[in-house]
C-alpha cells in the first residue's frame, strides 16, 4: 500500500481483519503518513498526521487495538522535538516496533495459554484469531500451537463464522497449513458439540475488552452461555492493547455492516429481494461468562476489573 | 411424483422438508405404494406396503412425524379387511386425511399460539416451520399468522440457519410474500438482538419431542439458553404427531448430513479442501428451556411429561 487512506480503505474492507493486525495495519498507516511529511515543518507535520489519525480512526468502530496504536503512534510524533524528517523516522520505527511486539507478545499469549490446555483437549474457537489476524502466530490460536509445539495433542473445532466465514475460510486454512487437526461446524452446531462431549475448551479472541464486557465476532456470546451450561471453560486470549482500560461505563459501539455480507454468499444473492436484513458484526460477552483472559501479562481471572487493571499495569514483561 | 421410491428420494435429499411436510409426504408415499396394489391379494399387498414402509423410514431418522405417518398409514391398510383395492382406497383416503388434518391443526396451534403474543411482538424463529414445512399454515409461524389475523402488530426475526439456509430462503420467502414484516439476521446474532431488547417471544417447530428433548434444527439449543438468560420465553409449535410419547430413554437420533451441505455454498467451495467436516443437522433442547409447548391442543407447560402426555392424550379436538 502506498499511502494511509488506502490503508484506512483495507481495514474498511476487511482485507486487513482481526484486531491486533487492524493495530499493526493503523501503525504502518500512520507511519506511511508520517513519511509524506518528511519535507515539512513540524508543526505542519504534526497536524497532518491528526488528519490520518482521524481518517484512520474512522475505518471501523469497534476494535480497540485501532485506536490504541493510533493514540501510540501520535505520541511519538509528539514527543520527538524534530522536524517532519525526523518524526517520520521515529514513526517508522515505532511502527515496526509494534509489528515485532504483536509478534512476540501472541508468543507470550501462547505460552501462559497452553498451561490451560491439557493433552487430548479438543478446543473450539470462533472466527479467526490465528496468524492471519495478527502480524504472526496468533491470539486464540496461540496457545495451542504453544500446546502442540510442547508435545501435547490438541485439536480444534472451527466454528465457520457467518457472514464472513472466517472460521470456513481463514482458521480452517491457516490450521490444515500447519497440520494442526481441525473439525468446521456451523455456527448453529457450536451448542451442540458442547453437549455431547466433544470440547473440552473454547478459546476465542476479542476487539475489545472492558469493564463490562467482551467484544467479539458476532456469535461469542451464545458461545459463551453454551460453554458456562456445559461446564466448559471459556477463555478471551488478547493482548493488552484490546483493554480500552479509560472506559468507564463498559459499554462498546456495535458496528453494523453492509446487508450484502448476509445477502450474497460466494457473489450469489440466497434470500429473497426486499427482505431487511440486521448485520451487526461484534456482539458483548458479559465478563461474567469468562473463565480466564489470556494476555501477554499472564491469564487473568476476571473477578474484579480493580484487578484486571492492576494486573494489566504491571511493568511489561521483557520479552 | 409416481412412486414411493421418489417421495423417499425427495425427503432424503430435503426437496420435502419440515417434520409436518415429511409426514404428510411419507403418507402419500404410502398410498402411491398401496395403488400398485390395486390387482393383489391382501396378503401380498401388505407385504408390499411392509417394504413401502420400511424404504419410506429409512428416508430421514429424527421428524417423529414420518415414523408417526407411516405407523398410521399401516394401522389403516391392517384394519382394512378386503382386497388389495380397498386397502388401497382407504389409504388414498387416510393420506388425503392426514394432509386435510394437518391444516387444520395448524390453524389451532396458531389461536393458541396467538394469545401468547402481544400487539407490538417480535419474535425470533430458527429454520422454517411455515407453510413450506407444512402442508399449509406453518407450526411457528402460525401462531404470527393467527396474531397478525386478529389485529396485533407482530413481526418476526428469522436467523438465516445455516448450513441449509431455510430461514435466508424459505422463512423470509413465505413471510415477505404474505406482507408480514421480517429481518434476516445470521445465526451468531441470534443472541446479540435478545440481549438489546429486539425480540419478545421465541416460537420455533420441532423435529421430535420426547420426554427429555425437543430435537429441532441445530442452532435451536443455544436460541433457548439465550432466551433464558434475557427472561425471553421460548415456545415450541408442533402438532402431537411430533411427540415421541412412547420413547422411555428420551434419546433421540441426531441425523448427520454430507459435508458438501457445510462447505459449498451456492455452488462454490468455501473452505480449503482436506478440511474435516461434522454436519449434525439437529440439536437436543432441554425441555426444561420451553416456557410452553403449542400444540392443537393447546399451550403445554412441560412441567412434567406425564402431564404432558395425559394434555396430548385428551379426546382429539374437533376441527
């Protein structure tokens, strides 16, 4: 890509999905934007970059790792002192920097998630939380390619995830790439699997995580309340850039997309004309529901948001 | 269709679909075999009808209604004393009662039904149970029909239930043609528009119901558990041809479908290939998720089965 609004135009899209690779995406945006600016003054710099921070922050709604590598991205363009060469050097940096940290944090994720999965587990995931929703590797995936790469044999049913289908056509993919044994289901069957034995674990990932709630890929929540039916744990694995920790009232704007993500499937019109359609593409997880939040710090029980936040605040684990 | 070799086809490969239709078209099935019978014996012609019986019940394994029509359709060939032409007679007789029956029953499980819905309702339903699953009226539709005939605003979300996609296709087809107001939304978001105040009342059909299960259309079981948690109720439309009163255990067969109904879509191929695929076309629901049962016989809370059986073997209600 050759400039921020044609990156701002992929998150749109979805060509650029997932939260943390939306984040990493924004970063290399903002860092593009930054190297247009090379020739100006500060000040004039500066207040382009506001222009691409906005446009980019514009892109989707819901995904907090957007906003948080926008907001990261700004303030080392206000903290370097420099001309518009000197901020586009540190912003290209610092872009980089949050490519290779996504990277090395989904690592950590794994880690301390595969501690939960025991050999034989069977896990279900819903859309795709993997290496093609991040800069590598993975949220929800993580720990069990962490799990399989430490000997244990664990499998995954892959919910398909409609509208998108990024379960059929992502998480399949990514997982039959890497050998790691995958079932896919509807999203009606996800219920169903549960009941009868075959999960052992759900491991999802998430846009945004607050005090109240998760948000994530439409279809989590009735996930979640299967899971806590069925007694089986219900993990969130994301980094800490998807706490948007400043918001005090929980709540989180839904985005609602084109009726044609539901009303074509593979370029062909399914239900009738006329008909309306509701597309909201995130719904809210109480917190409640949630077994654990795997992150980069460690898995944090979420009992109180006090602990979530102090958790969260600890000195960065050097990694 | 000529003979009861087609009509097995046809419910096989869902070209007739919904517990009622399948009923109805299984009884036809069963007279189409009893007119090839016209020139026999008695004896050989129950004997042929044995084998009608038996190809026409191994078409699909979980709607009762198909085990219930035959069952009825051979009572009636074995209470016929004459020759192989007037059990054949009676049965055309029986099958056209059947299909009569089944419209009328529909039409009293909408006025019972009705009077659970309020001026204002929305109520979510899951797969088809319309007139396209029924010889005509619908089971959960009906009671919307009926509400609609007597005045109350009443307007329904349909979830689009992949893989077969009969609420996208079949479901806003009927209500769009027949002016009644629909949303389309996908599966996943079932949960998501209970949790934001969009749907008042869950009214879905039903494949079987024995004493422990409704077994309905996979996706059904995870609508109950979201309907419970947002103080939703969930109601269940079926004739009590659908009732599995004899069946001790309550367990019931859950049907496996071909994987090409999960990945292609369309007619285009959606996840990579090699990908394992499980494509149970049912779910369990707990009886104890159903706010009320909505049969011709009126509203049966399934408190206790035994209840529920001395509701269902009450003198039939003249229609």
């Amino acid at each position: 890509m050759q400039n921020y609004r044609q990156v701002a135009k992929a998150i749109e899209t979805m060509v650029v999905r997932g939260a943390p690779a939306i984040g990493a995406a924004a970063a290399m945006g903002m860092a593009l934007a930054a190297n247009t600016c090379k020739s100006k003054p500060r000040e004039r710099s500066l207040r382009d970059l506001e222009v691409a921070a906005k446009v980019l922050g514009s892109s989707r709604p819901t995904a907090w790792n957007l906003f948080w590598a926008i907001d990261r991205m700004m303030r080392k363009a206000y903290e370097c002192q420099g001309s518009g060469r000197q901020i586009a050097l540190a912003m290209v940096e610092e872009a980089q920097r949050i490519a290779e940290e996504d990277i090395a944090v989904n690592h950590r994720i794994g880690e301390f998630g595969a501690s939960l999965l025991t050999d034989g587990d069977q896990v279900l995931t819903h859309c795709n939380a993997g290496t093609l929703a991040t800069v590598s590797y993975g949220t929800a995936l993580a720990p069990i390619r962490t799990a399989i790469a430490q000997g244990k044999k664990v499998s995954v049913i892959a919910d398909e995830t409609r509208p998108r289908l990024q379960g059929a056509k992502l998480t399949s993919y990514e997982l039959l790439h890497d050998g790691i044994p995958v079932t896919l289901i509807v999203d009606g069957a996800a219920g169903y699997v549960m009941k009868i034995g075959m999960v052992q674990k759900v491991i999802v990932g998430a846009d945004r995580i607050t005090r109240k709630y998760v948000a994530n890929k439409v279809g989590t929540y009735m996930i979640a309340l299967a899971a806590r039916t069925n007694n089986i744990p219900f993990y969130v694995a994301a980094p800490t850039s998807t706490f948007d920790l400043g918001n005090g009232s929980g709540d989180v704007k839904i985005e609602e997309r084109d009726q044609g993500e539901v009303t074509q499937i593979a370029g062909k019109r399914i239900p009738p004309r006329g008909v309306h359609v509701f597309n909201p593409a995130f719904d809210l997880t109480p917190l409640d529901l949630v077994q654990g939040l795997i992150t980069e710090r460690g898995v944090i029980a979420p009992t109180s948001w006090e602990d979530v936040k102090s958790s969260l605040r600890q000195e960065r684990v050097s990694s």
